[in-house]
C-alpha cells in the first residue's frame, strides 16, 4: 500500500490584485483577504493603476470593479489579456445575473460576483480561481491557452459553480447538508461510495452520518477494500485532504479520497469517498473538487450554526419581554403557548411548508408582545373597556410589530404579528385588510387567539366551554376568520 501523499496545496503566497475605485469596498476585500491569510494583497484605484502595477510584477488573480474612472473593469480585462493571455481576473459588477456571468466569460473573465455581495462567497470564488490556475500548465511567454485548455477550464469552472450553487440555495437541517455533500461527492468525481463521518474529540471516535452508493455500486464484500479509519486520524492531525491507492486483487486499483470538514479551524468530521470498481484512481483535480465541496459545506453549516445560535439568542430576549408581561398578567404567556402549539397543527392541516411552520413558532411565541407597552389599568382591568381604553389595547399588534422592527432575523415575523387582528371581512385593525390580503399566517393565529381567548378566564369574564366556543368559529366563519383556516381549526376537535 502506497504511503497516503497529502495533496491540498497552500495558496496563501499567491499574489492578488484588487481594484476599485470606491475606497471603503476595496479595504474591504484587501482585509479580507489578509485576514484569511493571503500575504502578497496590493490595490489600485482605476485601471491604469492596476495595468502598471501587473506590468511591474505580474499577478495570479485580479479582483477588479467593472465602473470605474480613467478605465474600467471590461478594458482592463481586456489590456490585461494583451500582456498575458491567460491572466486570471474576477469582475465585481451591477449588472443584472444572467448578462454579467455572459459578458465577463466572454472577455476572458475566469469568474464574477454581482454586487451587492457576501464577501464570504468572494473569498470561496478567490480560492477555487487559484486553484483552477494550480491546475493549469504555465506557458511559454506571452502565447495564450490552447482551445484543450479552455475546453478543460470551462469544465472545471462549471464543475466549481454547480458545487457552489447547489450549496447556495439549499434548505434544510443539518442531515440534509450532509446528504447533499455526499451525494455531490459521487456526482463530481465519479465515486462510488460517499460517508460523512463525524468526529468526536472527546472519545477519539468517528462516527458515520451518511453513507450513499452511486448506482450499481455496493459495500465491497472481498476484503480488499481500504481500511477507512486510520487515514481519517490522519485528515484530522493534518487538515488537509489525502488520497490513498491500494491494489484490489481484481485488476485496478482500489482509490480513497478523504477531505476534512472544517468549521472555525476545528475539525469536525471527514468525507471519504471510494472510487467506483475498474475505474482508476483519483486525479488531482478529483481532490480540488472534492476540497472545494467539502469547504463549501462547511461554509454552509458554520453560517447555519452562527444563525441558529443568532436566532436562538435573540428569540431568548423577546420571549423573556413575554415573561415581563406574564409577571403583570398571568394569562399572556401560557396564552401565546397555547396559540403557537395549534397554530401548527393548523399549518400541518393545510399543508404548509416547513419554513411556515418555523415562523409560526416565533410569531405565535411573540404576537403579544406588544402588550408590554399597556398601561396595568387597561391591561389588568377587571371590567369592561371603555371605548378609549379598547383604542389603547388595539395598538397592542403595532407595538410588537415596532418592538421586532431593529432585527432583520424577524421581518416574516414582524408582519404577522401586526395583522394577527385584521379580519376576512376588513373590520379588523390596525389596516382593516380584507381576505386574502391579510398574511395566511395571521389568519391562522387570529383563529387560535380567538379560541385561547374564549376558553380561559379572564379578569372581566369567565371561560366559555368548548362546545360554545367552538359553535362561535363556526358562527363567524367567512366573516372573522378565513373560512378555510377556520375548518382547519375544526378539524381538530
């Protein structure tokens, strides 16, 4: 058996070129850049500054604006395309997608990102560009790249961009991030079996998550398989991606390829992908996909985990606004409670995706919070409101809507708690929205707070029973409530 050889190459020293002329975005990606670790960074402020200092010291990447004063971004491409044919420059620009990715391949662009942009994706674009231009054969002088070679490299650029777009959009918990990572896996080199493992530093033990055959493949039953588990010790002590052949004893060879999954500088597990039966071994660019995908994911979960844990904590401060109001009145945090458990149960009736279901869990937990803003004499009044005193309590939707409006997390939210009060037939406040305009899912709280309401003793009325309350949705189905929401409701009693 071959010694394992690790084949991640560090591009740290690679040297970079950012031009803008707009000076806050260009410190931006010149600190971010640093901050990763690329030692050899320069700027220029137009494209005249950058053509002469390409032409003092040539670059391995560009990252260059596209408007820009004296000469912009396109002429910049091409002048730098006259002086090295093969020059390796992303374009930052406003145009819209589709138009952008055209233009900028066409001028010889090796890649672009549409503005306004997360400069987490720059840098991912940045280290797949240099590693697409490790894995092209230097040139003599100024001679440009065979039609071969850019047929190659317009492989694997796509290659890179459909891992990096099936990442980009994906949805989901965690199981469905690895899911795809191995399914991917197998896709882009030709794998025939793909396992996540999950590392656990406390024991020293991995522990698979995933495991997926690429079709017509199965669990090698002869023995001759590679023994897994002492090379993903080895991906963990060093961080980096290694690729081990071994004879099979049935012609061929017998390929693994292991990348590590790294999340703020921790390793936390292993894709290993085995080579399909007969099909040779792993090349170098088999592992430049494979790294690319395995730090994609983890780009995606360590965003995932930095959300959640964002969520989780600013959730933790609302409801704890919710516990104030609970310590003035009883009712109001069982109430919401209450609202939030059948309110799902309605979206679960009628079908609703996951992400409905999520956000029904923070604006049913949430929807009064606004009530924290009501004066105790109106908010605890033992009798009946004045009509003055119903204007106050009204304004309680407003208020919450006002107390989420600072954090971005809760836009979705914010617009149902501040129609939870409108009506199917426009009587409701604070808009007097009618049908369908009013968001479906405050149609669903306002069924489910109405009900909690009935059938809980407050300090002006005693409970209605079940039976009662329940005709009363009946009796204002199509008026109050969405009559397709309110049978819903009743569906489930």
């Amino acid at each position: 058996m071959n010694t394992p050889a690790a084949l991640e190459c560090s591009l740290f020293d690679r040297r970079i070129l950012v031009v803008d002329d707009y000076e806050l975005t260009r410190r931006m990606i010149v600190d971010a850049l640093l901050q990763t670790g690329y030692t050899s960074v320069q700027e220029a402020m137009d494209g005249r500054e950058a053509l002469d200092k390409f032409r003092m010291g040539s670059h391995d990447l560009i990252i260059t604006d596209v408007m820009m004063p004296n000469m912009d971004g396109m002429e910049l491409l091409d002048r730098l395309h006259e002086i090295r044919a093969d020059s390796s420059i992303i374009l930052v620009t406003g145009q819209p997608e589709v138009d952008a990715g055209v233009a900028a391949m066409k001028r010889g662009a090796v890649d672009y990102i549409r503005k306004p942009f997360n400069i987490q994706d720059l840098l991912y674009k940045v280290e797949v560009c240099l590693r697409e231009r490790h894995l092209l054969p230097e040139e003599d002088g100024q001679s440009a790249l065979s039609n071969t070679q850019l047929t190659e490299k317009k492989k694997e650029l796509s290659v890179h961009g459909h891992i990096y777009e099936s990442f980009e959009n994906i949805e989901g918990d965690n199981q469905q991030v690895f899911e795809k990572m191995a399914e991917l896996a197998l896709r882009v080199v030709d794998g025939g079996e793909a396992t996540i493992w999950i590392f656990d530093a406390e024991s020293d033990q991995f522990h698979p998550q995933v495991v997926r055959y690429a079709e017509g493949s199965s669990p090698d039953q002869t023995g001759n398989a590679i023994n897994v588990i002492p090379f993903l010790y080895q991906v963990v002590d060093k961080r980096e991606a290694l690729v081990v052949q071994s004879p099979n004893g049935n012609g061929g060879a017998a390929s693994l390829l292991c990348a590590p999954l790294v999340i703020r500088g921790a390793v936390f597990g292993v894709l290993a992908v085995r080579r399909k039966k007969y099909a040779g071994i792993f090349t170098s660019k088999d592992v430049h996909y494979i790294v690319s995908l395995t730090k994609r994911a983890s780009l995606n979960l360590e965003n995932k985990l930095l959300y959640e844990s964002l969520f989780a904590n600013v959730l933790d401060t609302f409801q704890s606004l919710v516990a104030c109001v609970q310590m003035r009145d009883n009712y109001t945090q069982e109430h919401c409670r209450r609202v939030t458990k059948v309110s799902i149960r309605i979206a679960e009736v009628l079908g609703l995706e996951l992400q409905d279901r999520e956000c029904l869990k923070v604006a049913g937990i949430l929807h009064d919070v606004g009530k924290i803003a009501i004066p105790d004499n109106v908010l605890l009044k033992p009798g009946k409101l004045t009509d003055d005193e119903y204007e106050v309590i009204k304004q309680h939707s407003s208020l919450g809507e006002n107390v989420l409006k600072p954090i971005a997390l809760f836009d979705r939210e914010r617009e149902i708690i501040l129609h939870h009060h409108e009506r199917w037939d426009g009587r409701g406040y604070p808009f007097g929205l009618v049908g369908t305009d009013i968001p479906l899912l405050s149609r669903i709280i306002s069924v489910v707070d109405t009900f909690d309401a009935m059938t809980n003793n407050r300090p002006y009325r005693k409970a209605l029973d079940i039976d009662t309350a329940l005709d009363e949705i009946r009796r204002n189905r199509g008026t109050q409530f969405d009559p397709e929401v309110a049978d819903a409701f009743l569906s489930l009693y």
